[in-house]
C-alpha cells in the first residue's frame, strides 16, 4: 500500500488569514467599486439639472437615459481604477508554487478581486473591443497587435502574454492558474502569433501556444501542455488532432 502524503498542520498565521483574508479583499472591491460609483453619481447630478424645466413624458425617459450613462461612466472608471490599486498593492504576479493562504499568495488574491469586479459588473458591455484589450494591458497583459478576445474569462491577466493577430473565441477560459496536490501553482500561458483559441476552450496555467496553431472549440488544454508552432488540438484533454487524416475520412 503506498503511504498517504502528509499535509503540515497550519500555522496559527495561515489561520488567522483565512478569516481576514476575505474582509481585506471584500474591502478593496468596495473601495474600487466605491470610487467609481463616486464618479458616476457626480455625472448623474451635473446631468440632471438639465430636466429641471422639461415635461414629465421627457424628464422620465430623460433620466433613464442620465442613469445608463452613469452606469458606463461606473464601468469605465472601474478599468481604470482596478489596475491602479492592483499596482499599489502589488497584484502583478510572479510563478508561484505553494500554499493557498499565504502572504506570499495574497497579490494573486488582490488580482483576482480586482478582475472579477470588473468581469461581472462592466467587462461584457465592452467586449471585444479596444477598451477590454487597454484594460487588460493596464492589468498588466502583453498584447501584441491585432489581437481578437471575445471572452471576458480571462483570469490573472499580468502572467498571460498573446503574440500578433491571436484570435481568442466567445467564452474560451484562460487562465495561469491551477491547483494540485492542494497546492496552488501559478504559472505564464503564452500564445504565439496567429494562434487561435476557439469557441469555450480552456487553457490552463504553464500553457504554451505556438505560432500559428490552433485549439478546436469546447478543448481542455491540461497545465504546462506545450502545443508546437502550425499543430492543431483537440478535445478532453487536448491532444494533436491529425486534419488531414480526417478529411481523407470524410471523403
């Protein structure tokens, strides 16, 4: 019988994390979601002295209006705040390897905070277009040009680097993170140029896509799977999937 890992007992510091943790990162959300909706109340009151005099059937309509462009005025706001506080408070991350409650783990936790504020409260109304792709940036994503994301789950954005002209289909999940053996790993995907991630594949952390390959719709690319340059991959967990042979198949 093979014997069972031992697992260290935690330290009362990692104890007393796990319950304060939480609080710390619940108030940075509140923080960044508060300065922006600062800002987007002022533009709602510099608004609507605007429809002080005007009748009824045009005031009511009019302040839905003043209220949806406070909501984008909150949204946009949000992407610029987020990445200023994730860089005072040191969320650029570094490859990681260890506990999940551990000072040395908390700038990944102030990261994915920051992300999942803006993925769930804004990020959709903007993707894809250029704002997503500056609010990644300002997360600290490498972007080369003529680069295509049509998801907003993308996770840990400052270990994530994409070449030239990469197409990221709708909904695909990248993220340069996992768990194993109850440790969490954190670790740089990169995607060459001209690669193509399709619609709702998920690559993991330590991921590697060559130039000008390809991963098929629906795939589960597996942590630290290195896929080479021109290969196409596929499925459950992707592997090389051979085009010419199954054209041949068909025909």
């Amino acid at each position: 019988m093979s014997e069972k890992r031992k697992y260290p007992k935690k330290s009362p510091l990692i104890l007393i994390l796990e319950f304060v943790a939480p609080i710390l990162f619940f108030s940075i959300a509140v923080v960044a979601a508060g300065i922006s909706l600062g800002a987007a109340i002022y533009s709602f009151h510099s608004l609507t002295p605007l429809l002080s005099d005007a009748p009824t059937w045009i005031k009511f309509p009019g302040t839905g209006v003043f209220l949806a462009i406070s909501y984008y005025v909150y949204g946009f706001a949000l992407m610029i705040v987020s990445p200023m506080i994730c860089l005072v408070l040191g969320g650029r991350l570094k490859p990681y390897r260890g506990p999940a409650v551990t000072p040395a783990a908390m700038g990944w936790y102030v990261q994915a905070t920051l992300v999942m504020l803006v993925r769930y409260s804004f990020l959709e109304f903007v993707t894809p277009t250029v704002y997503q792709q500056i609010f990644y940036r300002l997360m600290g994503m490498k972007l080369g040009s003529g680069v295509y994301i049509n998801s907003t789950a993308v996770v840990d954005p400052s270990l994530i680097e994409m070449g030239d002209h990469v197409t990221i289909g709708g909904t695909a999940s990248i993220m340069a993170h996992y768990s194993q053996g109850g440790f969490l790993v954190i670790s740089p995907v990169k995607i060459g140029a001209r690669a193509t991630i399709g619609l709702r594949a998920v690559l993991m952390g330590g991921v590697e896509v060559g130039e000008g390959a390809k991963v098929l719709a629906n795939s589960f690319v597996l942590p630290n799977t290195k896929i080479p340059a021109g290969e196409t991959w596929g499925g459950i967990p992707a592997a090389p999937v051979d085009l010419a042979a199954y054209r041949n198949k068909e025909t």
